[in-house]
C-alpha cells in the first residue's frame, strides 16, 4: 500500500513538472514570438497552486524540477534556476498549508473561501514568489538600474492573474459545487457573447477602453447570481483569457492604447472582475444551501433521516386519498422501539440516538421506492404500502422485522445491541381515513407489545372486532426471543 502511493505520488509530481514546463514555456514563446508582456498571465503557477491544494503539498517537488527546466531553458544559471525554482517550491508548500490552516474548501462555495484564496496569492504567495525570483536575476546583474520596482509588480501580478484564473478552475473542476441549471447555462452563454461582442465591437460604437471592460462587471455578476460557482470561474477564465489575448495582440478596445495602458486594464478586470463574481458567486451559492437546509428541516427528521411527523402524515393522507379515488389497495404500520428506554438508562441518550438511527437505515434499505416511513415521535415509526394488500405488507414488515433482530448495533467497548421491535399492520378500508387506519395499526401494535413483544400483530380492517386480528410469530425460537421487561440482547464483538 504505502509502495503504491508513493508511486501515485511520483506520478503526479512527474505530470506536474511536465505540465508547468510545458504551460511556462508556451507562455514564454508567446511572449518572445508575438510581442506579449509575459506577466500579462502566467497559467503554470495556477496550475501549481490547484496541484498541491488538491494533492498535498509533496508534489511541490514537481514544480521544482518544471521550473528549474524552465529557467534553464529561458537562460538562467543553474544557481539563479535552482533559486527560481525552490522559490516557487516553496511558495506552493506555504500555499497548501495556509490553505489547509485557514480550513478552506477546494470547492470555493463560501465567501469565506474566495476571500482566503484571494488574499493568499495577492498577499503572501506572489509577493514570495516575485522577491524570490527577482533575486535570482538580480545575483545574474539582468536587472537594468532603476527596473526592480515595476519588474516586481510585473512579476507580482502576472503570476497572481495566472494563480486568481486557473486555481479557481482547476479546484472546482475536481470539486463541483453543483451543476448549473437551464438559467445558469444561459446566463454564462449570454454573458461571454455579450462581453465578447462588448470587446470585439467597442472600438465601432465609440466606447474607449475602461468602459467596454466596465461592461463586464453586471454581466461576470449576472453568472455569479444564476450558476454555480464552478461554472463561474469557467466563465471568468474564458473572459479573461479573451481579454488578455486582445489585449496582448492590441487588439479591439486596446488598440490605441500603449502597453503599459493595456497591462492596467487587463490586470484591474483579471484581478478584480473575476475575484467579484466568484465572492458574488459563493455568497448566492451559501444563500442557496441556507435554503435547502431549511426546506429539509421543514420534512425531514434531523436525527434518523427519514420524514418528520408533519411531513409524513401530509403524505399519507394523499396516498390515502388516492388509493379510496382509485379503489387501491394500500396498508399502514406502526413500529415501536422493545425496551427502548433501557438502552437509554444503560449506555445514554447517544447510543439511543445511534440506535434509531441504525433501524431507521435498515428500514429505508428494505422498503420500496413508493412507500414512506416516518418518524412520528420519539421510537415510533410509521410506513405507509401503497398498492399493496395486507398479506404482502406483512411480508415486507416480517422481513424488516427480521432485518432489525438480526443486526448488531454497536454501543461501546465492544458491546453491540440486537434491538428489536414490535409491529402493528392493519389496511385499509373505504370509509377510513388515514387517522382511523392508523389508530387501528396502532391498536395492533399495542397487541404486539402486550404479547412478549419482537413480533408483529395484523389487524383486517375489514372484518370485525379480535376476529380480524393474526399474529406473525417471530422465526426464532422462543429461548431466542426477548423476555418481557427485559432490555434488548447485548453481545461482545
């Protein structure tokens, strides 16, 4: 095992060294071939950041060995690319701990989230990473008097729009916040056509520069209210590679600018554009699970997972009014918890807790996809069958009776307890309503209870009083079974 993951981790390591090189020397070959300032975006240093964050801080060794190729390759020493690239090393180690340290989510779905990651490359990261690596040139004399200042904050930024792009994508690339509805899909494609026309045609309906990119705030915030933040800093990425494209080539709003104009303006929409629709993003994005939470709390049973009482009976009563419509056959049960309240006095409310728990997942396992199962207070369950006679419910009940006898639930020290639990069933007829049906299933439950308990009682809503009651003897011998007023069986794993 540890063998394999060592090898996992020289694998992803070796990918990574291969892709920053790869990544670093296109942009390099941009620059020199095309004119591009290369601290326009330097995408190899956000797809290091993402690595680490996403693999842990080992395959940081990747970056050393990609950088150090690559400044080789652009001219350094050795000693000035040994520098560069333990520099970078570095910075990707202190970037994944910090970001492990703060407890933020690769997922990005909480302000608190894009703010941290923000901070951390404009604040600590790329301020490292520019002293770094203009200290490497500096040892080389290929700094030119009076050229430290702004090559640092070339250096500083360049690397930042690259790590504020690509990190943000790659991590929720790997961890999807969610998908983006219909409405979220077209507010992406309408937005990067219209920031896209925006660029193309500013020049043409006399827009100067500042203003086309100011166009694309509402619309980066339009993505950040309708999708998901995922799709987001797809969006972002797509619109802020167009802009540096066009802006690298002095191309639509930029063509009359110098570059040093055009290198303020890119910086200014990379930096701040994208970082505001990703901070508006995870705040809808919170906003939206706030919601759902609460819409679950208002049906579900925050303990056991299953249908709260409100919920569940709102529910019954429509299938109930359906089946008597419909002339359906359909069966109620009631399920109570044997001695219950000495598993609590033995070994506290938190294994109680765990208990239910248990027996409701065996419950949900065994029961079909039409029926519902509630909680109706305390150790009281409640399932409706529709479309089912009484005969095949208490097949279903016996099997999950048996299901529930059988497992052990572990409580502490080894110790696990074979709960068990008494059942009435009873169907329905057509003058009931759901309430009657249930008093009725719980009437038989009470007779289950009253007759050594760990079995179930089948009360025929349609014939009349005891006559309709049978009961299901439980398959276990009667030695097996739990003696009235005694606590559930307990046996050492």
């Amino acid at each position: 095992m540890l063998k394999r993951a060592w090898g996992r981790l020289a694998l992803l390591s070796l990918f990574l060294a291969v892709l920053y090189y790869a990544l670093g020397a296109l942009t390099l070959w941009l620059a020199a071939e095309f004119g591009i300032v290369t601290s326009l975006v330097f995408p190899a240093e956000g797809v290091a950041l993402a690595f680490c964050i996403l693999f842990g801080p080992r395959v940081a060794v990747g970056i050393l060995l990609g950088q150090f190729l690559l400044a080789l390759t652009s001219g350094l020493s050795i000693p000035a690319a040994s520098i560069v690239a333990s520099v970078n090393m570095v910075e990707g180690i202190i970037g994944v701990l910090v970001f492990r340290y703060l407890r933020l989510s690769p997922s990005l779905s909480r302000p608190r989230d894009c703010l941290g990651i923000f901070l951390l490359i404009v604040v600590l990261l790329q301020p490292l990473s520019a002293s770094g690596g203009l200290f490497a040139h500096w040892i080389e004399g290929s700094i030119p008097p009076g050229g430290f200042q702004s090559l640092w904050v070339s250096w500083w930024m360049g690397n930042a729009v690259g790590q504020l792009i690509f990190t943000p994508l790659l991590l929720t690339w790997f961890h999807p916040s969610r998908k983006a509805g219909f409405a979220g899909l077209l507010a992406i494609a309408g937005t990067i056509l219209a920031a896209w026309g925006a660029l193309f045609l500013g020049p043409f309906i006399k827009l100067d520069s500042i203003s086309t990119l100011v166009i694309t705030y509402p619309l980066l915030i339009s993505i950040g209210i309708h999708a998901s933040v995922s799709n987001t800093a797809r969006a972002n990425a797509v619109l802020a590679l167009s802009i540096v494209w066009l802006g690298g080539f002095g191309l639509g709003p930029f063509e009359p600018l110098s570059m040093a104009a055009r290198y303020k303006y890119i910086v200014f929409i990379a930096v701040t554009a994208s970082g505001l629709s990703m901070l508006i993003a995870s705040m809808f994005a919170q906003h939206r699970r706030l919601i759902e939470q609460l819409h679950k709390l208002s049906y579900i049973d925050s303990l056991t997972g299953i249908s709260n009482r409100a919920h569940f009976i709102e529910g019954a009563e429509a299938m109930v009014l359906r089946a008597q419509t419909e002339k359906r056959p359909l069966a109620v049960l009631m399920m109570d918890f044997d001695h219950f309240k000495k598993v609590n006095d033995t070994f506290g409310h938190a294994v109680g807790d765990k208990v239910l728990q248990f027996v409701a997942a065996i419950c949900l396992a065994n029961i079909r996809k039409g029926d519902i199962i509630g909680r109706l207070g305390g150790e009281e369950f409640a399932i409706v069958f529709p479309d089912t006679t009484l005969a095949e419910a208490t097949k279903i009940a016996e099997r999950l009776r048996s299901a529930i006898s059988a497992t052990g639930i572990p409580a502490r020290d080894g110790i696990e307890i074979n709960q068990t639990v008494s059942m009435g069933i009873t169907d329905l007829q057509r003058e009931d309503t759901f309430q009657v049906a249930l008093n009725r299933a719980d009437q038989a439950l009470l007779q289950a209870k009253r007759r050594e308990r760990n079995r179930i009682v089948v009360c025929d809503g349609g014939a009349s009083d005891h006559e309709g009651w049978a009961e299901v003897i439980p398959f276990a011998t009667p030695a097996a079974a739990t003696p009235q007023g005694a606590a559930p069986a307990l046996r050492t794993s």
